[in-house]
C-alpha cells in the first residue's frame, strides 16, 4: 500500500479543521481572495494616456488609437483594452507610469450580452507638433512629465508651454507662421524632429 506524503496528510489535516479549499460557486457567491487578479479597467482619473500599458501588454489586447483633425489642428487619443484576449497577468498595472491608471477589479464573471461591458475605454486630448503636426503626446502625459521633473520643466518650451495652454494662460496657434527664423522656433511645442531641425539651423 502506498502511504500518504507527509505534505499530503498536513493538507488532509487542514481542510478538515479549517474546510474545504474548493467553493460552491455558482450554487453561492464566490469571494476572490485580495490579490485575485480579475477584470481590468481603467481609471478615467488617474490615467494619463501614455500607452505604455498597450507597450508591455503581451497579449496585444490594448489597442491606440490617435484621431487628429488636421484642419482644427486638435486630437484626441483613444485607448481601449478588450477583455476577452486578456490574459491577467497583471503586466499593465504593474508597468502604469502613475501606478493608479490601471487596475484588476475582483470581478471575474465576465459572460455577458452588453457589448459597452467588453471593453474598457479612455481618451486624452492630444498635443501635437506646432510646426508639422506630428502626434507628441497626450496633454495630461506631458502634465505629468513636468511634474515629475518639477523646475527643470522651464528648460523644454514643449513641457511650459503645453502647461501654460492647459491652465488657460496662453494661446500660440498660428504663430509659427508669424515666426520667420528657425531657430526661434525652438520656442514653440514641437516634436522631437522639429525641434532637433530648428535648434541645428544656423
Ligand atoms: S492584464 Fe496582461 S493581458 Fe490583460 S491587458 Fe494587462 S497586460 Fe494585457
Ligand atoms: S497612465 Fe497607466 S493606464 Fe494610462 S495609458 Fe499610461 S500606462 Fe496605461
């Protein structure tokens, strides 16, 4: 006869002092242990919408997209993560640049008929490049970028700039055209190219 291991019988022991490890869910509610990892979604709040979450997520399931007016000069960017090809792992939240972006809920009874409950959606207002029109990022990002350089914002036109705009304090469309010197433009909010371009002009 074979004996139990000694691991076996402790685990034996266990569950008839403390109950059985399995539940009886569906017959009754099921209760996620804290760390369960369950359905993710975003915080509207707290989300910045970098799109560093869609970077690592390994299943491809976050998708980015970058609507631009070209004519109003204005975007916004949508990011929209689908639930069923998600896999949990927690790699977005763990990656989220303000750690609070994105977040696994305790849900995990995701059958449903409502297709708004498939997916979990944000969209930011995007800066883009005064000089081509190029996507730079989103406002809130680049707000929080200088937060987290504090002072040292005042050395990027871009970071100051798209500041003052948000808080209402500026306006700068249609300067560049009123700006005939490249290397002047470097004060303006420009992409990386622009900006390399305008500050090696002679
Ligand atoms: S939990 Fe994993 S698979 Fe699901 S969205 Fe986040 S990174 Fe992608
Ligand atoms: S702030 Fe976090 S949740 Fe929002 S786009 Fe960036 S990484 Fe994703």
């Amino acid at each position: 006869m074979k004996l139990p291991k000694i691991r076996e019988l402790k685990e034996a022991i266990t569950a008839l002092i403390k109950g059985p490890y399995t539940t009886k869910f569906p017959y009754e509610p099921h209760t996620p242990k804290p760390k369960f990892r369950g359905k993710t979604e975003y915080s509207k709040d707290d989300c910045v919408g970098c799109a560093a979450c869609a970077e690592v997520c390994p299943a491809h399931t976050i998708e980015v997209e970058d609507i631009v007016d070209k004519d109003k000069k204005t975007g916004k960017r949508r990011i929209t993560l689908f639930h069923e090809n998600c896999i949990f792992c927690g790699n977005c939240v763990e990656n989220c640049i303000t750690k609070k972006g994105i977040k696994q809920t305790q849900e995990f009874d995701l059958a449903t008929y409502d297709r708004k409950s498939v997916y979990s959606e944000v969209e930011k207002e995007l800066v883009l490049c005064q000089c081509c029109g190029e996507v730079i990022t989103t406002l809130e990002h680049l707000e929080w970028i200088s937060k987290q350089v504090s002072e040292a914002e005042f050395t990027n036109p871009t970071l100051y700039l798209s500041k003052l705009k948000s808080l209402g304090l500026s306006s700068y469309e249609g300067i560049v055209g009123l700006i005939p010197f490249q290397r002047a433009r470097r004060q303006l909010i420009l992409c990386h190219k622009c900006r390399r371009e305008a500050t090696l002009e002679r």
